[in-house]
C-alpha cells in the first residue's frame, strides 16, 4: 500500500483537519507499509454533519433503491476481492490463502445475505386498529477491529444501508487499508454523498469523539470489553442506542462419547485459525478428568503440525498476530500459565524455531487447567489452547458457564440429542454443535460481557431500525 492521508466525507475524498500521521505495520516484517492521517474532533463533526444531511433522503428511498444499491455494491466488491485479500494479508498478518478465501469474501457474504433479507423483509404491518412502522434509527457511528476487519466492516455497514441509515466508520488504525478499498467500492456503487463516511484515527481521539455526537443516534462496536465500556459511558450522556460485540473466553466442551482423535485436533486447528484472533475461539477445551493425558497428547500432536511462517507462503497455516503490542500481551499470559501450574504440552514463550522477526506465536497447549487460573479467565487472543478437566456433565456446564464471558460455546458428542441438551443450558449467543461453522443467516452477538445487540441476517437488519406505532390508522 501507498500513503492513504486523506477521509471520505460526503462523497469525496478530502483532507484532514489535522496533521497527524500514523504508520501502518506489516505484523510479519515490523516494517511500515505506508501512513494513514489521523483525524480529531473536526473531522468527526464534518462527517456526522455529512451524514446528517445526507439521512433526510436517503431514509426515504424505496426499498426497490436499496435493493439495486444493494446489488450494485456486491457486483463491484467481487472485482476487488483479490485486492482486499492481498490487503488483508499485509496490515494484519493472516496467511494469504485465509485472506484470500475467508477473510475477503466473508464482507461480500454479509452483503449478500443482507440482500436476501431485504427483499424478504416487511417494515409495515397491522396490529388491531394501529398501524406499526420500521423506521432507520438515523446517524450511525461504526468502530470496527483489525483481527477479521472487512467481515465486521460489511455487517454492520450492509444492514444498516439496507433499512435507509446514514453513517460514519471509523476502523482499527491498525488495520486501515482494507477499510479504504471498502470505501472505493462504495464510491464506484454510486453509494449517494454522505451515506457512507469514513475517518481514519484512534479510540480516544475519533472513537470518543464519535460515540458522544448528539446527531450521532447509534453506536455499533466490535472490539474489546474494556473498550466497549468506554464507547457505552461516551454514549450514555445522549442516550443513543449502543450495540457491543465485545470478548470472549469461549468453552469447548467435549463429552465422554464424542471421537477424542477427531474432534480434539479439529478444534485445536480450529482455536489456531487466524492465529487465535478470533473473539468466539474455542480456547477453553473440557473435557473429562480421566481423559486429560489422552486429550493433551492429541492437542500437542495436532498443534505440531500447524506451520507458522510467511503469511505468503503456501504452506503457511497461521502467520502472525497482528500487533507488538498484543505479541507481548501473549507472551506474558504464556508465562503467566507456566508460573501458575498449569502443564505446558507444546509451545510456550518466544517465537518459532527459524522465526526471528515479525510477531509468530507459537501454537500453544496448557493441559490440567483449572478454571481460575488467569489463562482460564482471560482472553487471550492469540493461538493458545486451556485443557481443563471436569467431573461430569454438570461439572462442565457450570465450569462453561463460570466466566464474565458469553459469546461463543462449543458443544461435541456422539449422540446428536445429548449435544442439544448440554447445548441450550450455555449461557452463551451462539453454541456450535459438532464442530458447526458460523452461520451469516444466524444473530451474532454475546451475553454479559461480550456485548448486546445481534449482527448478521434479519437480526442484524433489525439492530436499524426504530418501531412507529400509529394509532387508530386503522379505526372505522
């Protein structure tokens, strides 16, 4: 990438308020691949000010206009895969085949399922003698993160475009580049000026900047839970909605019938994919007292054969993480679990044999873990496995259960029904049986700590928009 120092505000690309500049790093050379500007508090005010404006007619298209705009978007993101792949890859580290084949088409995905949503979708309807309208909620302000960037870019910003929102996005600065390209094929779409803002900057800059706007009618976050808290405090003053996909510290159960030689070393490269950074990976691992060793030993074979290395070489299957900053955050949980007890199997501190730049983690695997120790509580965001062991199947669901935590569960056994049993008392948003995929047409979203508020599918179109009741619309 070249320097990209300029915002998109109302349809152009213009220049910052401000001076500042930010250096860009490639995670795999630690060296810089080009500056994004850095906005301030101006820049924000132009750009919800753009939005703003731009709401009054855009709220009043038909949904046949959005359906077309819609469609116009997904035609022009498939010629830009490759380019959004590439980028992907060099800001943040994922291998280029991961970039190229989950990362870049997982934005265009949630354009597509938004489509079919919409087309489906009634935001009129009878109750009695009144009658309910859907409406956009209004101005929306996005902050998105840098491990799975253009997928949380495209949820939020597909919905909203669908129900007749305006909106200002700012992306992690440390994952910008994917953010621009997006923002390009809005341009060529013929998204209307002022629809779609984008403003590089940071948290507390832009973020807060964004999230206390009174034109600003709704926040929607992914990121942190310690972020998430600040965007809700910024927000409370005007009493605008907030949506909050936050941590997670996800449970994998594995239930005494379930085939230990499969599923342990599926969801072992399944926790790695992305080098561990994803907010629903399955990095706390249950599974039956008296099989630890058993399932230490799959673990550790299985994470033997993940290839850390070049993001562009073609048997790389995880690169590095994406930052210094969370390398080192890594590297001292690592140690933390070594100096609190838990059993190192593989992996551990430092980086990979033959690694002596960029920021490679090693995969890594803790068995005897005890759901206390801080690897257990604490989400660690990198390629690191917590065997913990349980009594029973109570044991497990209340050890699942025991954490601030409620994105993502995991569920496998051989029998089907028992699966769905153990399933629906997870206090969790989502529960993947059997080794299940994420599903674009299933709400996205967490209990307690990891956020409120649903993504993707109709739950996430529905995140939009405001309910209307007009009374007697229908009287005699």
């Amino acid at each position: 990438m070249t320097d990209q120092l300029k915002f998109y505000i109302d349809g152009k690309w213009v220049d910052p308020a401000g001076k500042g500049t930010l250096d860009v790093i490639n995670p795999a050379t630690e060296e810089s691949i080009g500056k994004i500007a850095m906005g301030n508090a101006e820049d924000v005010n132009r750009a919800v000010a753009a939005a703003k404006k731009a709401f009054e007619t855009f709220s009043r298209t038909t949904k046949a206009e959005r359906i077309a705009l819609l469609e116009r978007i997904i035609e022009v993101y498939k010629k830009y895969l490759p380019e959004l792949g590439r980028t992907i890859s060099e800001e943040m580290g994922a291998p280029l085949k991961l970039a190229g084949a989950a990362q870049a088409p997982s934005g265009l995905g949630h354009f597509m399922t938004t489509l079919d949503v919409l087309k489906k979708y009634e935001f009129e309807e009878d109750i009695g003698t009144s009658h309910i309208i859907r409406e956009p909620v209004g101005v929306c302000g996005f902050i998105t993160p840098w491990n799975w960037p253009i997928n949380q870019i495209a949820c939020k910003v597909a919905p909203a475009l669908a129900v007749g929102c305006t909106m200002v996005l700012k992306p992690s600065e440390v994952a910008p580049f994917n953010a621009i390209v997006f923002t390009k094929i809005l341009d060529e779409a013929g998204v209307p000026p002022g629809v779609f803002n984008l403003i590089n900057g940071d948290g507390p800059t832009v973020g807060s900047a964004l999230s206390s706007h009174p034109d600003v009618d709704m926040m929607s976050f992914t990121g942190s839970t310690r972020a998430g808290i600040e965007v809700a405090k910024n927000a409370a003053a005007t009493v605008k909605r907030v949506a909050q996909e936050l941590g997670g510290k996800s449970a994998n159960i594995i239930l005494d019938d379930a085939a230990f030689p499969q599923v342990v070393a599926r969801d072992m490269f399944g926790m790695c994919m992305n080098s561990g950074q994803s907010c629903n990976a399955p990095t706390r691992m249950l599974v039956p007292k008296s099989r630890m060793d058993e399932a230490a030993a799959i673990a550790k074979a299985a994470a033997a054969q993940i290839k850390v290395g070049d993001p562009k070489a073609d048997d790389t299957v995880i690169g590095p993480v994406v930052s210094g900053v969370q390398f080192e955050k890594i590297q001292k949980l690592i140690q933390k679990g070594i100096d609190e007890g838990a059993k190192l199997e593989i992996g551990g501190v430092g980086r990979p044999d033959g690694l002596n730049r960029g920021y490679y983690v090693k995969p890594t695997v803790f068995s005897h873990v005890t759901n206390d120790m801080t690897i257990a509580r604490e989400e660690i965001f990198g390629p690191v496995l917590s065997l913990i062991g349980y009594e029973d199947e109570e044991d497990a669901i209340r050890m699942a259960n025991d954490t601030v935590y409620g994105l993502s569960g995991y569920v496998s056994s051989g029998d089907p029904e028992r699966a769905k049993r153990v399933a629906r008392r997870l206090r969790t948003g989502n529960v993947h049986l059997n080794g299940a995929p994420v599903d674009n047409k299933a709400p996205f979203g967490g209990y307690k700590q990891s956020g409120n508020g649903r993504e993707w599918g109709i739950y996430g179109l529905e995140e939009f928009l405001e309910v209307k009741a007009i009374m007697g619309y229908n009287a005699a």
